[in-house]
C-alpha cells in the first residue's frame, strides 16, 4: 500500500506540473465547498478551472492558429488536462494548416449545460459526465430550435462507475469481493432488526448508509434511480409509475429511514467517514475513483481501508460522452474538423492507458494490470461493463418522479435555526439574512419540523418546534421583519438549542420516529454576553464525540468577524459542516445546508 501511493503522489505531482505549464487557472467557489465534480455537483453548478496551452501561438489573434473550446466535467479534470497538454506540443492542424489549439473549461455538468442554453458559454464540445445530461441539452435546443444541437451521436470517453465504499472488513462479510454485493443485500441489512448481527457481527450494531442528496446531486440521482432498477429488476425501461408501486416505496423507505447523512458532494460523505470512522457511516454511495483515492491519500486517517462496491444488479458506469456541437451558430465548419481530430486523439490507445492512471476507467477491457485500479487499492480491476450491467441513465420525467419519491420516502428532519440579531448585523447582513433565512424555510419539506431562536444580549425563542406546513408563511413573514441590536450571546443561544433538538429526539425516539436532527447556527461576530462560556458550551452542551443519528451543528461565519475556530469547532464535534459567508454567497451556504437534511 506504501509503495502504491508513492507511485500516486508521484502521478498526481507530474499531472500538477504539466497542468502548471499549461497555464492553469482555478477559480474557488464562493462558499467554501470542495470544488464541484461531475455526479457530486448541484443541480446548479460553476465552473471550478480551465486548461490551455501557455504559449504565444495560442492566441485568437493568430491567424495560423485555431483555438477548440472544450467544456468538461472536472471528474476527468487531471487527466484531460495532460493530454491537452501532450495535444497542444503535438502540432496537429486542420487541413488548411492552422494548428489546433485546446483550451480546456472544467465545469459541472449542470451548470454547464444551462450556461450553454443561456448563452452564457458557447463551446466547440462539450464532455459531461452522464448521457443524461446530453439528452437534457438537446431537448432544451429542439424548444429553440427544432434540431439538436449535435447533429451525431456523443462519443463515449471513459468510464467513471458509481457503486458503494463500504469499510473493507465490512464489504468482506458481505461476500466482497468474490461473490457479488446487491442492492437487495443492502436494503434487507437496512431492514433487519438484528442489523449486523445477521451476519454474525452484531457489534457494528445497524446499518449506516450515507448518499448525496439527489435534488442537488447528480451522483444523488444516480443513487436513487439505481436502487429503484435494483428492487424492479430492471436495467433499462424503467418507466416513472412503477416507482410508485407498493414494493418499490417500501423497499426505498427502508434504506432511507436508515440513511444517517445526506451531502451536496459524495467527497465530503467519504471526508466524513475518515474523520469519524466505522461507528459513523458503515457505506456511502459514490464513485470508484473517489472510493480509491480516499484510500490512496487519507490512508492514515482511514481505521480501515475502504472497499468499492460495484452493485450486482447494474450500475451507472459514467461515459462521460463527447459532443461536437455543430448545429450552434457559434461552431464553424473548421472548428467542427479541430473537435474530430481532438475526439479521434482521446480515444486513442495511448489517452486510454492514460486515463487509468487518473483513476479513469478505459472503454475496452480491464484496467492496466500494474495500475491504481486493483484489489489493494479497493476496487476489482475484474469487474467491467459486460459483468455489471450498465443502468439506463434517467430522463427528465423519470429523474422527476425519482425526487419525489426521494422526498416521500427520506427521514425527515428537525432543524432549529439560530440566528444573530446582534447590533453588527446592521445594514447588508441583516437584510440578506433575512432573505436568505426565508428562502431556506421554503426549500424545507411539509413535514421537516423547523424551530427558530434568535440572539444578541440575550436570546428569544421567535417560535418553537413545529411542523413545517403548518407555521411556515407565518414564519417567513416574521424572519423578514427581524432586525439587529444589541450584543452577542452566542454560546448560550447555542446551547439552548441544542437542547431544545435533544427534547425532541427523546420525544420521537419514545414513538419510534426516526429523524434527522440539525442546528443551523448563523453568526457575524465573537461571544459577548450570556453566562455560558466557550469551555461550559463544548463539555456541557454538545456531544464530546460524533454520532451519525445525533444533532449535528451547521454553523456559519458571516462575514470576518466571526470566529471561525469556534464555529469550525461546533461542526466537527457534531458531524456538521460549518460555511464561510458574505452577504453575497449566503443564499448558497444556504442551498448547501438543505442538501445535508
């Protein structure tokens, strides 16, 4: 294992010198998020860096040069920008002559696709991660302009297969990785009452199952659409009224009412499981590549190596489709040859071979026998598209029943917001909290219960815990009329709370209701007043250690003056996430937060 992430690092270094001669530039996400890769982005995404050639030839001002705008998922960030790299030294030209020149956008799949309906981005070709989101575009254009925008068909690029990490010793008794690993296997574990004592390891007590949330996710989506194929049977033709079948709902609420975490991204998921180990989340749903990296580079944090499941009934294996859009006004002729000769380059032998050292599966056959695809790195190099099915991608109607049987079927959550009304929050950060805070209430469900408790000298309860339908316009209409005075007494406000979150968990627990249980702790600045100290509120108020069923802090510093060592604190010994927000980003921590209940 040692020797293995040598060689990683190694690629990894050798990638980052290639892609600095490149000239490559990131750009942060405003909230303070990982940047955003394709299956773990939001609906709504940004773009996370670009890649092109850092040389003077490169230029739209060169009449002997042409310039191909590619668009990709960042998945296959570092290995696209290699071969862009080797692509750009290699002096290819169209058939006038002028040489071709990539520069490449990384983006997420989503947002890219809207930015190229808005007009917001107009590239040569376009790289998603999923045929779906191809299907998505074309269908946006046809309203436009009664053709797709790509007049052939996109060509598959590599694979990026979701499946299941599952902590080794685990996965093992489940029969990884010799005999197949189901989606049924998983969902009767989540319903056993004996839990893991079925498989005679009742200390690892209930399965703990963790996924993105598929109304911000894509890798959500997939999840839920691949579990739906799984308990159907299906790996293709899967039509939205079944999933409103008895079988398929129940099956579904099982494996959700024993999903302990949800995320915006699977990366933050498998952070978690790192940070908090075995007695947190036993497998979250993600990606193989994610699944071997967290492996290559966290192993010291790891209690035990993880294993990457492939599920036995199909899987989405992630193509990652290559596109010339020829039909956009914005494509010339020439441009349309530079992106066939660039398209004919990746899929050569050599890019393909290439591709596994990123941790990419290649199209045809199993990954390199001496690559970082193997058994010791967690995933079975054995396993290929001919062995595991690949899943029919979802379309727009399918995608839609599959949110909301999502939301009919998840745990729902109890949230108490906790909110600074002190006298900083004067002026822009009171006004866009206000905002912010409302529209956060309505992305909650009807049945979510929401409480809210502001804070300056001192703190007041604006309304207790109730259910959302039945206070939520009232409530709204009361965040917006809040306003600042006064000092800060946040720990207090904090623990309060908390405490009024572990009430009602003691309640549902006494009915055998099982939620999810979050703060969301909104702060500009230190604590300065109340008779709870900083020492009193992390021994007394909050959990010493992490439980994946317990109340978990969401704090965020707004603004500067906030102190962020403490809020980063409150998150960590929780299992929370804490955001970093301006009055300009808040309305996106905000969206961030909702994936995670």
């Amino acid at each position: 294992m040692d020797r293995t992430r040598v060689v990683f690092v190694v690629i990894i270094l050798g990638a980052m010198c290639l892609m600095g001669l490149g000239g490559v530039a990131y750009l942060l996400i405003p909230n303070g998020d990982d940047f955003v890769g394709d299956g773990r982005e939001p609906t709504v995404g940004e773009s996370v860096g670009s890649s092109s050639s850092d040389n003077s030839a490169n230029s739209s001002n060169n009449p002997n040069v042409l310039v191909l705008d590619v668009a990709s998922s960042s998945t296959k960030q570092n290995w696209l920008n290699e071969m862009v790299a080797d692509f750009n030294g290699a002096g290819l030209t169209t058939a006038t002559g002028k040489r071709i020149q990539v520069a490449v956008s990384h983006v997420s799949s989503g947002g890219s696709k809207d930015g190229i309906l808005a007009g917001d981005i107009e590239p040569v070709a376009w790289s998603p991660g999923s045929t779906s989101w191809v299907t998505q575009l074309n269908e946006g254009w046809e309203l436009r302009t009664n053709q797709p925008i790509a007049s052939e068909a996109c060509q598959d690029t590599i694979y990026t297969p979701l499946g299941v990490a599952m902590w080794r010793p685990m996965a093992e008794v489940l029969g990884w990785p010799d005999q197949p690993v189901s989606w049924e296997m998983l969902i009767d574990l989540a319903a056993d009452p004996d839990g893991w004592g079925s498989y005679g390891r009742p200390e690892w007590g209930q399965f703990r199952f963790g996924h993105s949330h598929p109304q911000y996710s894509n890798a959500g989506m997939l999840t839920m659409t691949s579990l739906a194929y799984g308990i159907t049977g299906k790996t293709s033709n899967l039509m939205p009224e079944e999933l409103y079948a008895p079988e398929v709902e129940a099956a579904l609420r099982e494996i959700e009412q024993n999903t302990s975490k949800y995320g915006r991204i699977t990366t933050d998921l498998l952070a978690l499981m790192a940070s908090e180990g075995p007695a947190y989340l036993h497998g979250v749903a993600t990606f193989e590549s994610d699944t071997v990296e967290t492996n290559l580079t966290r192993a010291n944090e790891l209690a035990f190596p993880l294993a990457f499941i492939f599920p036995a009934e199909g899987t989405f294996w992630g193509s990652h489709p290559y596109c010339i859009l020829d039909n956009a006004e914005w494509v010339s002729d020439e441009e349309v040859e530079a992106a066939e000769i660039f398209r004919d380059y990746m899929l050569a032998d050599e890019q393909q071979a290439l591709a596994a050292a990123h941790l990419l599966r290649p199209l045809e056959g199993e990954p390199p026998a001496d690559g970082l695809l193997q058994l010791a790195n967690g995933t079975d190099p054995r396993v290929t598209a001919e062995t595991v099915p690949p899943l029919a991608e979802p379309d727009g109607a399918l995608g839609e029943a599959v949110i909301d049987l999502f939301m009919r079927t998840k745990r729902k959550a109890t949230i108490i917001l906790v909110l600074d009304t002190s006298g900083s929050m004067q002026g822009q950060k009171m006004q866009t909290a206000r905002t912010a805070t409302a529209g956060f209430l309505e992305r909650l469900d009807a049945n979510d219960e929401v409480g809210v408790l502001l804070f300056n000298t001192r703190v007041t309860t604006l309304s207790p815990v109730q259910r959302v339908a039945d206070v939520n316009e009232q409530l709204r209409d009361r965040v917006l009329g809040l306003v600042a005075d006064g000092n800060t007494a946040l720990y207090d406000a904090t623990c309060q709370a908390v405490l009024m979150a572990s009430e009602m968990q003691e309640e549902d627990l006494a009915t055998g209701e099982s939620r999810l249980y979050g703060v969301v702790v909104l702060s500009d600045g230190e604590d300065t007043a109340g008779t709870v100290s900083e020492t009193q509120m992390f021994t007394t108020c909050l959990p010493r250690n992490a439980e994946a069923d317990g109340i978990k802090v969401f704090p965020i510093a707004f603004g500067d003056e906030a102190n962020e060592d403490v809020l980063a604190r409150m998150a960590r010994v929780t299992g929370g996430k804490w955001f970093k927000a301006t009055p300009e980003t808040i309305e996106s921590v905000y969206f961030s937060i909702s994936a995670e209940q």
